[in-house]
C-alpha cells in the first residue's frame, strides 16, 4: 500500500508548484464566500441575505472554474477561456450593482447597508483578481482594476450614496483588487518560469548526451578513418597482385588482417572510456554535470592512492549513479563519499530525488538488497552513446566518460558483463574484483546507493568485461 502522502512526493517540482497555485486560488474562492458570509451572519434574518449569500456562493464557484482553466492556458494546454471571463466579469457587476441598489434601500448606517457594500466591494475585489488570471497585458490589468473601482464610485453615487462614503468605497476596491491582481500575475509568472527552468534542465541533460555523441563519432573516426583507407588501399593492392599471380599478394593480405586487428583492438579501447575509468576523474565530471543539470553536489573523500583496479570499478558505480540521478526521480541534492574501511573501499552515493516512482523503486532481490527498476531503463536509453555514462562524458568524467557500452560495435568491451545493466550490470562488475554494491530508500525520498570493494582487490574489470 502506498504511504499517506505519497501523491505529492512521486510529482515534480513543477507539478508541485502548479498544484499549490490552482488550490491557492481556490481557496481564494472560499475566502470570498467565507468573507461574505461572516459579514451578513448577524442579519440572517433579513429578506436581501439569501440573495446576498447565493449570488456571492454562485460568483466564487465561477471564479475557481475559470482560474482553473486559465492556468491551463498558461500553460498552453487549452485555449484563452475568454467566455468564462466575460461571464465572471458581467456576473462580478451584476452582483455590485445589486448589492449597491439594495443598500440605497435601507436607510444610512443600518446594518444592512454596510452589508451590501461589503458584498459589493468583496465581489469586485475577488472578480479583479481572477480575471487578471486570463490577461497577460499589464495595462489591460490596469484598466480592470481602475475600472471597476471607478464603475463602483459611480454606481453608488447614482444610488444616492453620500459622495464621501462612495470615495473611500472606490477607493478600498482600488486597493484590494490591485493587490490580488498583483498577486494573480505573479504566481502566473512563477509558474511559467518554473516550468521554463524545468525544460531548461532537461534540455542541458540532453545537450550533454548530444555532445558525448558528437565526441564520440569523433573518436571513432579518428581511430577508424585511417585503418579503413590503409585497408582499401591494401586489399586493391593485393587484388592486382593475386590478378598477377604475384605472391606478394599473400603478403599484403596479412598485413590487412594485421591491421583489422590492430583497428578492432583501437575501438575496443575507445569503447571502454579509453582504456579505464579513473575514480577522482569521475567524480570530478560527476559534481560538474549534476552541477549543470542545477543538482548540488557535495563529493567527500579524495580516491589517491587506491588501487588502478578499484578506481576503474568505482568509477563504473560512479558514472551510472550520476545517470540515474539525472534521468530519474527530481533530486535536489546528491552526496557522493568515499572511504577507506577496514581494508576495504566504501562509495555512498545519496540522492533526495527517489520519490517512490524513482531510481530507487523495485522490489528487493533475494539478497536483501534493493534493485532500481529504472537502471535498465536509463542503461538502455544511453545505449547509444555507451550505456550508463553517457551523460557525464559530456563534464569531462574521465575525459571519455559514456562510451563504456556502445552496444553493436563487434562485442566490444565496456558493456555490461552477461548482457547485464543497470545496477545488475554494476553488480556483475563489482563481483569480478569481490566487491559487493547495495541500494535502495532510506528516509523517505532519499536512495542510496553503496559500493564496497576490497583494497586487495582480484581480477581485473576492464577485462572481465570484454
């Protein structure tokens, strides 16, 4: 079952905002009905209250539908509501001009009286502030504000409202109506900058796998272009001489053969990440693409010293947290710790983005340690460019970070072990030099991920990968 709550946790941040924003404004709904409401609780009595009380329960259920659809708009889902406004803008003034005729009916400073003004100045304010939802002109927000204050001095005026107590009616709806108008386009405007910064991360995480792309082709090409010239040049070569029945030929095939082996030895290493990962390389490319995807990474520990073999395996665990964290869940914050324990070395990796839908979801395995249901995902969605490490290649992880995998190139090194990936892939890496690596979630939306492998570390990664 899912935890009370949890509704809220699995959304992002832009959905958080944009929930918070459509229940604010409704519940500025129920603040005007609530207003209204208190205002004319002590004349229940009275004929005009039952009016009172249904026009303004009528005119705030207006008001959340049309905020509700002009926060679509905003958001480009849907069109301009622009019915919904001229009805919430023509009720807003009937129920004015209503509430200020019933009030020109009771004599001056009845109780009544005072309740119709408040109806009225109450239902202008509120109508202001919803409208202003539907408009991204400032200066149509202006004349909204303006005009309706105006419209509400004059009306009172021509009702036979004292001159004086009309003035500083228009002028408390002028007030309050460009006050919450105030607030409508600001909250417009954070939820459209949120969501812009949101598409801005994405689209610098898919920048940095574009680039990796690009150095990648680049590398390939350089180790390939002139192998490949030198074996069409060959093999032509060869052919004339084999036409001739020369027995050079045989000579010239060899060294085409020398030479393939030779180019498929070349890319195997380009595939690996240039032979091995390098751990502080890692973990340096690690803080500087969560730093450009607008993720605070905090790196504790420094891996001098330690041993080639372990640096290459914890530099594999490192570059496919880094993936995860980027392409999965909404962290804010990652921690990434290295230790020295008891012979053996220990990497932390902590996010707070897990949610309960996020990297960290999944059942536990049989040995009790936690499986991400999205590591195979976010392996195979980087396949192209080398697996899991795709994106941090682009910050400079290792200086050829995400071409460990590039799947199709002649069963070439780098991929996970057995077809694996994720963190089965990880898990299989580790195993080859007795390491061990558990993950799952811990606090709530927090998941970590931790990786041990012994200083005397046996077998070698690299290899056991090919």
């Amino acid at each position: 079952m899912r935890r009370p709550g949890g509704w809220w946790r699995r959304k992002s941040t832009p959905a958080k905002v944009e929930t918070y924003t459509r229940w604010s404004f409704h519940f500025f709904g129920v603040i005007e009905i609530a207003t209204v409401g208190l205002a004319i609780v002590s004349l229940a009595g009275s004929a005009p209250v039952p009016l009172f009380l249904t026009a303004v329960c009528a005119h705030g259920a207006l008001s959340m539908l049309t905020a509700s659809r002009a926060v679509d708009w905003m958001l480009g889902r849907r069109p301009r509501p622009v019915r919904l406004l001229w009805a919430l803008g023509a009720l807003s003034a009937a129920v004015a001009v209503a509430a200020l005729a019933v009030t020109a009916r009771e004599p001056r400073g009845s109780d009544l009286a005072g309740a119709g003004v408040s109806v009225a100045g109450t239902v202008l304010i509120f109508g202001t502030g919803f409208l202003a939802l539907g408009v991204r002109s400032r200066r149509e927000v202006g004349a909204l504000v303006i005009g309706f204050s105006l419209g509400a001095g004059c009306v009172a005026v021509l009702v036979g409202m004292p001159t004086r107590a009309a003035f500083f009616m228009a002028a408390w709806i002028l007030v309050g109506a460009a006050l919450l108008a105030f607030t409508s386009m600001f909250s417009g405007w954070l939820l459209n900058a949120v969501f812009a910064l949101d598409e801005a991360r994405e689209t610098r995480a898919r920048l940095a796998v574009a680039e990796e792309r690009l150095r990648f082709g680049r590398d390939l090409h350089d180790v390939l272009g002139r192998n490949l010239a030198v074996i069409a040049l060959k093999s032509e070569l060869a052919v004339q001489l084999a036409r001739r029945e020369r027995p050079e030929a045989v000579e010239q095939m060899v060294e085409v053969q020398r030479i393939a082996h030779a180019s498929q030895r070349e890319v195997r290493d380009v595939v690996r990440g240039y032979r091995e990962a390098d751990l502080e390389a890692e973990l340096a490319g690690a803080r500087g693409v969560l730093a450009a995807a607008g993720i605070d990474c905090e790196v504790t520990g420094r891996p001098t010293g330690l041993p080639a073999r372990v640096q290459s395996a914890l530099g594999w665990v490192v570059r496919e947290a880094t993936t995860n964290v980027l392409r999965h869940g909404n962290a804010t914050w990652c921690a990434v710790t290295v230790r020295t324990v008891e012979g053996r070395v220990v990497l932390t990796v902590e996010n707070d983005g897990a949610g309960t839908e996020g990297a960290g979801r999944g059942d536990a395995p049989p040995d009790g340690r936690s499986t991400s249901a999205g590591d195979t995902r976010a392996s195979d969605e980087t396949a192209g460019i080398g697996g899991t490490a795709g994106i941090g290649g682009a910050a400079g992880i290792g200086g050829a970070a995400g071409v460990g995998g590039a799947a199709g190139i002649g069963g070439t090194a780098g991929a996970p072990p057995s077809g694996g990936s994720g963190l089965a892939g990880l898990r299989e890496r580790l195993a080859a030099v007795d390491g061990r690596l558990a993950a799952g979630h811990i606090d709530g939306d927090r998941f970590r991920l931790t990786a041990e492998v012994p200083l005397a570390a046996g077998g070698h990664p690299a290899e056991d990968a090919s």
